[in-house]
C-alpha cells in the first residue's frame, strides 16, 4: 500500500519503459496448440514474454503436459473441483500485475481462453490498471462481444504458426480491437497432417462410414480431454477448414489410402491391404486401441466371474461397468468402439471369436456363459500366488489388476475404485474390512499390504506413504 501510494503521482515515460509481457492461460478452455499461443504472443509484443504460466488439472506425464512444457509454460496444478482452474488463475493474474504496476512497470497481460465469459471481469480488472494492457487471446473466430470489450485487444490466433512470421509491435489504444496474428500462407494442403492417422486408425477399429465416424472421432476427443468436440474442434486442432466435413478432408488430403463411397451415408474402406499408420503426435488412447490388444478380455471374464452368466446379465453388467467408470456412452455400440471391435458384433460373437479358449457359450436365445478351467487371470498378467499364502480365494487379484489398469494408481483411488465395485456388485456392506472378508484375507490388512503380500509379480508399488502408486509390471 505504501508503494501504491508513492507511485500513483508518478508519470511513466512510454518511451523509457520496457513494456513486458506476461502471460496466463487456461488450458482447461483452449483448442490451439500451446506452441501457436507463444508464437503469436512473441510475434505482438516482440519479444518472450517474462513468464508464461497454464493451469488445469494437469497429469504429470500426460501429452498435453509435455506440449505445454515444450512451448515454454509453467504449468500450475489446480485443485479439483469445477471452475477452479479459473478462479487460481484469476487472482494470480490481478494479484501479479497490481504489483508490478506499483512497482512502475509497465506492460501487456495476455489470458489466453478459448471463450469463457467468467473471465470477462478479470480483463476488465486488467485493463483498469495504470500501464497495462490485458489482451485477450483466442483461436475462436467468433468472439463473445462483452468479452472483447472488456479487454484492451482481441489477438486471434491461427491454428498452425508460420515460418515467415516476424514480430510486431504494436500501440494498442484504449477501444478493443481485434489483431489476426500472422498466420499460414492459405495452402490446398493442411498445416499439420496429424490427423490422418487419427483417421485411419478410427476407420480400421470399425468406424466405416460418415456417421460411425462422427461418434468415433467425438469419443477420441473425449477419451484426450479436449476441451470441446465435434467436427469444428476438428478441424481448428488440425489446421483444417473450419467447415470441411469428415468426408471432404479424406477426398482431400487421404484419398491415396481411403476409399470414400456414395453419400448420403458415405462409406469408407482401407486401399488394398491394411495400411501402416504413419506415427501420430497425438496418442491413441483406449477409443482407438486395435483389436489386437483385447482389453475387452479381462473386463468380460470378470463380469461373467461375478455373476453375469447369461446374455442378458451381460448387457446389464456392462452398462453398469461403463457408467461406473464414466463412459460417455453406454451400451453394445459403444463397448465396440470403445475396444476396436466390429460396430455390430453381439457380445456373445466376440466371446465366440475372441475367447473361446476361456469361456463356454451355450445355446439358446439367452445364451449362457461359464468359464473354462474356472478360475481365469487377467492376459498378460499373470501373477504367481506364494507358496506361504492362505487366502481361501484369489478372485481378487482380477478385480485388483483391472481397477489398477482402469486408472486406480494410487492408495487413496484404490480404495474408492474398490467401493464403486463394490456398490455395483450390490454388496451388503462396502469398504476394506468388507473386501478381505469377502476374500478371506486378514481383517485387517491393507491393500498396499494385500498387493505386496500376493501381487508383487504383476503390480510394482512405489512410494513410502501414507500415498502409494500402483503400476503394472511388464511379464
């Protein structure tokens, strides 16, 4: 406050004042790529900014993590819970620039969203603030008017920076204004190829014509935390059109490896044999895993373990697995192309072509399922009970090594994992002591202590506590 009220009689010299820039994004609520972000920053105000900081709730080693870090960010962990990102955000960014503001420094705050209008009051906040300018920086093509006014200038970013860009200075006036930072040449081809094996990956797990395609690509942004979904989001990611639609970026950019049938339901097949799918930057995740891998294995022969013994049971059980572990879509469909598997295979046409060597399928418009040479572990993961051990049954090493897979990687989310089964199973009573009692394991035991106990084969803890992390060992 002292320094505050020294200062506020002080003319600043624009001519003498170095004007710096800093820089808050919200990862949460941007599409472009974080290396288009810096670039168009550097490019308007002519130098690196002093500090470049994103907030979400980042996963440590997640790609888009790595993206961030690569293009100069520091990232900032938000706490969970909605709107949080934002609120962090918000007073760091205000709290900042006042202080540097009564320190005589003079400068350009850019806050970098894709267009919430909860921020619409911070840039307002910003803008007020003796010498500095607070900019709004988007790839949104259509700007909410009450957040560009709020902010001294629009900057509108493109998808895919130019190699030819050079940086602009620029005296921006008390009106907002919308700047188009450099951008591409506008070129027949797209500025990034990425997707093309984000499309073809999709199409071999099944997603053979242009609605199929649609739902697939829209899980894949989902299953990537995309901030937003469908075609538009697209096409802006990838440096396409903004109105291209699936079809006419195939006939475009793929058709030496895609052959595009008759619309209205256009069709789409792989040219002669199953194309090799070039490398992507963007990760396949669980919507686009071949079929090879047979995720859906572990998942099948645990629900039929528990009781879902017919058809009809089956159906049910998956549902309730995949709203448990939050699907976006529920059902036959989506288990399909969720794990890569033919658009309109039956669940008991995959038990029958894929795990035949396990289960039993009777006969019958109910068909009903039992396991071969009962008790079945997980595929790959095959974890060898000590000698020593006495635990009445075993069956919970499955359920352990799926819930670890599933995304349960540390003791705290273990442990809601195991309730959240629980509770879908319609155990009586939920909980630790429930779990070794249904097992025969000691009272009182842990799960870190169960999984060292029996697991250490197949599960690989690390950590001292009170928080463990669970992954699974390559056998």
């Amino acid at each position: 406050m002292i320094r505050r009220f020294l200062n506020r009689g002080k003319i600043q010299d624009s001519d003498f004042v170095e004007r710096v820039g800093f820089v808050y994004i919200d990862a949460e609520n941007s599409i472009a790529n974080p290396e288009d972000y810096m670039s168009s920053i550097e490019n308007h105000l002519g130098t690196k900014p002093k500090e470049a900081v994103a907030y979400s709730k980042w996963s440590a080693n997640s790609p888009l993590a790595k993206k961030y870090r690569s293009a100069g960010f520091r990232l900032i962990q938000a706490d969970s819970g909605e709107n949080n990102a934002d609120i962090m955000m918000s007073l760091d960014a205000y709290e900042k620039i006042r202080d540097l503001a009564d320190q005589g420094v003079n400068g350009n705050v850019y806050i970098c969203f894709h267009g919430d209008k909860g921020f619409t009051h911070l840039l307002e906040k910003l803008r007020a603030v003796r010498g500095w300018n607070s900019i709004w920086v988007t790839s949104n093509k259509k700007q909410n008017k009450m957040i560009a006014n709020a902010s001294s200038e629009v900057l509108l970013i493109s998808s895919s920076k130019s190699k030819n860009d050079t940086p602009t200075k620029t005296n921006v006036k008390a009106s907002s204004k919308v700047r188009q930072a450099p951008s591409a040449r506008k070129s027949t081809k797209s500025g990034t190829l990425d997707f093309k094996p984000v499309i073809l990956q999709l199409i071999q797990n099944g997603a053979t014509n242009s609605a199929t395609l649609g739902k697939a690509i829209i899980a894949y942004q989902r299953d990537n935390n995309w901030a937003e979904t469908g075609k538009e989001a697209f096409n802006l990611k990838f440096g396409l059109s903004k109105t291209n639609s699936y079809v006419n970026t195939i006939k475009q950019f793929m058709s030496d490896s895609i052959d595009v049938g008759n619309g209205p339901k256009y069709t789409f097949s792989n040219k002669g044999k199953a194309q090799p799918i070039p490398k992507a930057s963007v990760p396949l995740t669980k919507a686009n895993i071949p079929v090879q891998n047979l995720d859906f294995k572990p998942v099948l022969l645990q629900l039929i373990q528990n009781g879902a013994t017919n058809s009809a049971t089956l159906g049910q059980a998956i549902i309730a697995y995949q709203e448990h572990n939050n699907w976006a879509k529920t059902g036959k469909e989506a288990f399909n192309l969720k794990f890569g598997l033919s658009n309109s295979n039956s669940y008991v046409q995959t038990i029958k072509q894929f795990m035949s060597a396990s289960i039993d399928v009777g006969s019958g418009l109910n068909s009903t399922f039992s396991i071969k040479n009962k008790k079945q572990s997980i595929p790959k993961v095959k974890a060898k009970v000590k000698a020593k051990a006495s635990v009445k049954n075993l069956d919970f090493k499955p359920i352990i090594l799926q819930l670890i897979q599933d995304g349960a990687t540390n003791s705290a989310t273990l442990g809601q994992a195991i309730i959240g089964y629980q509770g879908n199973n319609d155990w009586t009573i939920t909980g630790k002591e429930a779990f070794n009692l249904k097992f025969g394991l000691s009272k009182s035991n842990s799960y870190v202590n169960t999984i060292k106990q029996f697991m250490s084969d197949s599960i690989e803890i690390k950590g001292n506590g009170p928080k463990y992390t669970f992954s699974i060992k390559d056998i």
